[in-house]
C-alpha cells in the first residue's frame, strides 16, 4: 500500500529546522512527502552575514526553501501569504497576512490540497504554535478544520477532486522536559532563557509539552546530516544553528535531540500513548 504524508507549516525553514529528521527518514524510506508552506517569509530577520539579503527576502527564502526541500526528498507547495511576523511586529496588520486571511478561503485550500494529493497522515503546527508565533497558530486554526473537512462531501463540494479523509492528524511538539534541560544549561552559563533568537523575543520558559501528552517519537539518527544539509540550506535564517545547543558535542546532539515528537489529534490518543511510527497500523 502507498504511503504518503503532508505536512503544511507556516514558514520556509519550518519543514528543516523543525520535523525535518522526520520528513527525511519517510522520503528515504519510500513514503510520497509533501511539505506545504503557509508564508512567504518576508518578516523574518536575517542572520549576520546576510543582511544584503533583507531587501529582496522573498525571492532569497523562496530560493532557500526549494533547496531545503530537494535535500529532504519531497514535493513542495506554497499557499505564498505574507508572513505576519511575531507578535507585536508591523506586519500583523498588513491585509495580506497569513493571520488576517479569510477563514472558509484558507480552508478551502487545504481541503484542496488534501484531496489531490490523499495523503495518509496529515501534519501542523499545535495550538501554542510551538513558540507562540501568530503564523504557527493560524496554520493549526486552518489545517484543523480543513483536515475533517476535506472527507466531508456536504463541506466544499465545489471543491475537487473528490473527498478524501486521511487516517491521521499529528502536532509537532517538544517535550518539556527537555526544554527545562536547556533552560537549566543557559542559566549555568550565565544566559537568560527568556531572550532566546536573535531577536531575544522567544521565552524559553513558556515552551514545551508535557511528556504525557506526546504520543509519538520519530528517531531520525540515521538521517541526522540530511537534516543539517537541510537546515543549512536556510542560510539567511542561520543554517538552523541554535545558540543555546552550539556548545553541545554533536554525539550527545544525537543522543538528546535526534528524536522528533508529535501530539495525535486524530484520532484522539490517551494520555501516556506512545507510538514510534506515524504509519504505525494505517
């Protein structure tokens, strides 16, 4: 049986940065990977180094994530909204913001997408967002709905090709527990956890799932350095080279963060649940 899996997030360097172990162990192991992304990354900031690449952000994140994509194995799309930056930011109001977009319009397009491509497991942001951007909220308040929609005829039926439900709806999420180690390491060291990125807007305190919570765990060990060839394809956004992690040998890298966590939305999972495949009896 055909196995196939996509994911919709909210900017260019989501799919690497984030799940990106995961989409390059099942595009490895066969399975047909689609990556959707929501913005067009415009609001983003640039790494140091790159800042002539600040006047001409689309064109160089859209460059970027089809460079990230080809190294993961998979197929891309582009809903190409406008990035609405992070809370606060100017590019909130902008009419054109992913997070001022028309609900039943947002939807309809992924319930479009969802019936071309039928798709077994289906993936998005949680309702935090991960961190708390606007963006990653939208993404969970869009896909949700489009997810039961898409199998439903009675629901945009003006929409083809024709109905599909995928079996299954994950979260990206992270576990608590490690954010707490992170936390503690910072503070060793004499850094504050709540300024975290370069722009000191991520509090690292705030973030993470309880374990319980969490019902599935991909290990991508062996597709480590796909996902760094992945993540470093993002130049402009840093490479994926987090601050607080870079003091970290890569083997204990490995051992901590080779290990990629989802929430089962649907169907719904127990607390306590755990699975260490998506595909797991779909």
């Amino acid at each position: 049986m055909s196995r196939t899996l996509l994911t919709i997030l909210a900017h260019p360097d989501d799919e690497s940065f984030g799940i990106g172990g995961t989409l390059a162990k099942y595009a490895a192991e066969g399975v047909d990977v689609h990556i959707c992304i929501a913005t067009d990354g415009v609001a983003g900031s640039v790494a140091k180094g790159h800042e002539q690449s600040k006047s001409e952000l689309v064109a160089v994140r859209r460059r970027e994530l089809d460079e990230a994509v080809a190294v993961l194995g998979a197929t891309l799309h582009r809903l190409d909204y406008r990035d609405s930056g992070m809370t606060g930011d100017p590019g909130n109001d902008h009419p054109e913001a992913w997070i001022n977009s028309d609900d039943d319009e947002a939807i309809g397009r992924i319930v479009q997408l969802i019936r071309e491509i039928r798709p077994n497991i289906v993936i998005t942001h949680d309702e935090t967002g991960g961190y708390f951007h606007p963006d990653h909220i939208r993404c969970w308040e869009i896909v949700t709905p489009a997810f039961f929609a898409a199998g439903n005829p009675e629901q945009y039926p003006e929409i083809g090709p024709a109905p599909f439900q995928p079996a299954r709806l994950y979260y990206t999420a992270f576990p608590n527990t490690l954010v707490k180690f992170f936390v503690l390491m910072m503070r060793l060291r004499g850094k504050d956890p709540t300024k975290v990125g370069r722009n000191e807007d991520i509090d690292l305190t705030r973030l993470g799932i309880p374990p319980k919570k969490i019902h599935a765990r991909i290990d991508y060990r062996h597709y480590w350095d796909v996902k760094r060839a992945a993540s470093a394809a993002h130049a402009s956004q840093g490479g994926g080279q987090m601050g607080f992690s870079q003091w970290i040998p890569i083997w204990i890298q490995k051992r901590l963060l080779a290990k990629e966590s989802f929430m089962r939305a649907y169907p719904p999972a127990p607390d306590g649940f755990r699975e260490n495949d998506l595909f797991e009896r779909v």
